[in-house]
C-alpha cells in the first residue's frame, strides 16, 4: 500500500473508517489536505481570516464561529451570509435538524452560489457532501469563492497552499496520488515587480509619448474584437466593466467564453468587478500576467493599470 496514504491519517480508527466499503464506494473519491499542511501557518492564517470575516459580517445577528468546519457544515451560518451579503431570499428553513433537511437545506444554498457566481458544476471545488461531511478543503475554497464575489477588495491572505491526497477506490483496491492545490490566488512577490517600471517612466518621464502608445495598443485591440463588430475608442471607459478585455482574451486565446459566466451588460460594480476579476484569473492562468492587479483600479478607470494589462497581451500577440 501507498506509504503517503498510511502518513496521511495520524489516527488508526479514521485509517480504519476509509477502509470501509461504507465511507469510500468503489469508484468514490475523496480530497484530503494531508496532516503535513494541517499546521501550515499560512493555511492557520486563512482560516483566522475567514472565521473573523464571518463573524464581523454576521455580528448584529449575535452568530459567532469558532470552527469552519464544525459551524458551516448544516447551512445556517452559510444561509445567514448570503442573506447578508447578496440579499438573498432562500427558500429553506433558518434551521435544519436531521441530515435529511440539512441535505436539502445545502443544496439549496450551494445551487443559489453557483447560479451567482455564474459556475457549472465542472468548475465546483465543493460539494452538498463535502459540506456536510465537514471537508476543510471543500468549506475553505466555497469560503473563498463567496468572499471574493460579494466583497472583491477584501484582502484575503495570499498564496495559500496545501499538500492533498486523494483517494480512489478501484477494482485492484484503493489508490492515492499527491498534488499541490492552491486555495487562495497566487501572486507573485510584489517586490518582484519594479517599483518604477516603464509605465511609471511613461507617465512621469514621457507624457509626450502617452498618446502614441495609447494608440498603439487601441489599435492592436480594435484588430481582434474588431471582428466581432466592435470599436474601441477610450482606454478608461471602454475597459472598466471587463466585458471588451475578456472578448479580448477569448479572442487572443482561441477559445469561446460562455455567455453565462460572465455579465455581458454588467449593471452594476459588483458585476463589473466580476468581469474584471474573471479577466485577471484567466491571464493568470494563461501566463499572461506575471504581477498583482486590483481588479477595482481596472473598474474605476485607472489607465495606468489598464495599459499594464494591455501591454501583457499585446507584447506576446503583436
């Protein structure tokens, strides 16, 4: 058997507990953050944060959370803060006593996030399951998801990651494989980035020459959303609510961006911050961004960060 897999319980009865047909059914499986993490100071400081955030967001309803895991896992800390946050009115009971309603009761809830964080179920990092079972991995990126969508600017803790194991049950008996999962974002060191790059230069040493690269970069742009009969005129209004940069990136990339994931028309802020927040993930993942943007400067009109954004695509597409 996978030596990682015996080191990745500290107790016999729960080694136990998953050798049971009963826990893990053939084909089941199952995420753990290995004991090696369990004490990360990085992963101890997330879950101070979250567990404050929680409870400042929740303190005139006198809900206080000692434990993420063993406070969330029946929904009512999770349907409280959504009411609170996005002024959600759901369907379910404020307290559910037997597993059956607090089954129902999650489901409801973690289908209202999804449907408002615009994510299918292939994009999901928790489950009605895991939620219930008490899965710290699972509670911490739903966490996580939640704050970031309804309170963006929040500083949440960086590069947070932990070692998993995941476990599989197969015909040959169980199988286990290690992986490095990130539950906050990643961002390079800030002091990796110059403090006086060339956009700094631009704007405080050149301004003569602001317009021309202006133009140079509204033009690459115009080139690709062009053929989807748009034009592009003003870097600051034009690239706020997210919408231009994320057809962009679609454009660029080769891929086509689901309509539902995205608010094509965003009506307000928050929704402009989604896009823009979206745009970010996506160049991140893609290689394209190599250092830390506020999405709310991209939002507020910021030409400075907008062109740094710009430049990213335009210096590997040109």
């Amino acid at each position: 058997m996978d030596p990682d897999f015996l080191n990745a319980f500290t107790q016999p009865s729960t080694l136990k507990q998953f050798l049971t047909e009963d826990v893990l059914a053939k084909g089941e499986k199952r995420k753990l953050i290995k004991p090696t993490s369990s004490n990360n100071p990085k992963l101890e400081e997330l879950k101070l944060f979250l567990t404050e955030w929680i409870n400042t967001t929740l303190k005139e309803e006198h809900i206080v959370v000692k434990s993420l895991e063993e406070d969330l896992f029946d929904g009512l800390v999770l349907h409280h803060l959504l009411e609170n946050l996005g002024s959600l009115k759901l369907d379910v009971d404020k307290i559910a006593l037997t597993e059956k309603k607090q089954r129902q009761k999650l489901s409801v809830i973690l289908e209202a996030v999804a449907k408002c964080l615009q994510l299918e179920g292939s994009q999901l990092k928790w489950s009605v399951e895991s939620i219930l079972a008490k899965d710290l991995l699972s509670t911490l990126h739903l966490l996580v998801a939640i704050a970031k969508h309804f309170e963006p600017t929040l500083a949440l803790p960086a590069n947070v990651r932990v070692e998993t194991i995941t476990i599989e049950t197969t015909s040959r008996g169980l199988k286990t494989s290690n992986a490095v999962e990130y539950i906050t974002e990643k961002k390079e060191n800030i002091e990796a980035q110059s403090k006086d790059d060339a956009f700094d230069e631009l704007f405080s040493c050149a301004p003569d020459k602001l317009d021309a690269v202006k133009k140079a970069l509204l033009k690459f742009v115009d080139q690709h959303v062009g053929k989807l009969g748009l034009n592009v005129k003003d870097i600051e209004s034009q690239f706020s609510d997210g919408v231009i940069l994320l057809l962009l990136i679609g454009q660029l990339e080769g891929y086509f961006l689901n309509l539902r994931n995205f608010f094509l028309t965003p009506a307000s802020t928050m929704e402009m911050l989604h896009n823009v927040n979206l745009a970010m993930e996506l160049m991140a993942e893609g290689g394209l961004l190599n250092f830390p943007v506020n999405s709310e400067d991209i939002v507020n009109g910021d030409t400075k960060t907008i062109m740094r954004v710009l430049y990213c695509l335009y210096s590997k597409y040109r």
